[in-house]
C-alpha cells in the first residue's frame, strides 16, 4: 500500500506469498498481474518457488552466490536452462504427477542414505563453484 502510495513504477517482494494458504497465494499473485496490466507497476519478485516465478514473471534472472548466472524469458529458461546451478534448482522441483515407483524403477541406489545425499550435494556444490 505504501509503494502505491507514493506512486511507485516498481515493487521489490521478497517471497511474498510463501508463508499463506494457497487460496490467499493465488489471490495475491493475481492483484499482482492486475496490478502490472492495470496500472502498469513492476514487480521484482523474490523468490525460490519455481512454480511461482513461471507463473508470475515474464523474465527470471537465477543467482548463484550472488551473481546472476541466467536471465532471460522465464519460460525458456525453465525449460531450457543452461546453468548447471539452474538445472540444479529444476530437478530439485517435485512432480506430483510422477508416481513414486518411478522415481526408483532400475535405480539399484534408490534407498541411498542423508549422509550420501549430503555428500552428492557437496560434490555438486564444489563443481559450481568451479564455474
């Protein structure tokens, strides 16, 4: 309401909707495209919910430490990411539409531990950080 206010032209959101019902989220983000096709306001949204941002933005920048490692049209990246960190953040999205039988069919290593899912995200973390 403040940044409406004063006639702002963009609105910083730092995970807006995160901690709402999903109910309240959608209409949230709803008044936000209002918003943005009504009165012609910006939103740079803050956020690690994938299924958010492809709903929300027309771009998406993804950061890595602190850099932008991948901008561009959000639907492109999400479909076709370059980044192995984007990539990283992709695969890391449940698909609820994916039966969990699935997920370990031909997999002998399914029931793989948290210590080794530590130890295989470091790996991959310390390979980022090589880029």
């Amino acid at each position: 309401a403040r940044a409406l206010a004063v006639g702002s032209q963009i609105i910083l959101t730092d995970e807006p909707t995160s901690m709402l019902d999903v109910s309240i989220r959608l209409g949230v983000l709803n008044l936000m495209q209002r918003m943005k096709q009504e009165l012609g306001i910006g939103f740079l949204y803050i956020t690690h919910d994938l299924a958010t941002a492809h709903y929300i933005a027309e771009e998406t920048a993804v950061m890595y430490k602190g850099q932008i490692v991948e901008w561009g049209d959000t639907h492109s990246i999400l479909k076709n990411p370059q980044h192995p960190y984007t990539k990283l953040l992709i695969s890391a999205v449940p698909d609820p539409d994916l039966p969990f039988g699935n997920l370990v069919k031909n997999e002998p290593n399914y029931s793989i531990d948290a210590d080794e899912i530590r130890q295989r995200s470091s790996i991959i973390v310390d390979e980022f950080d090589q880029i």
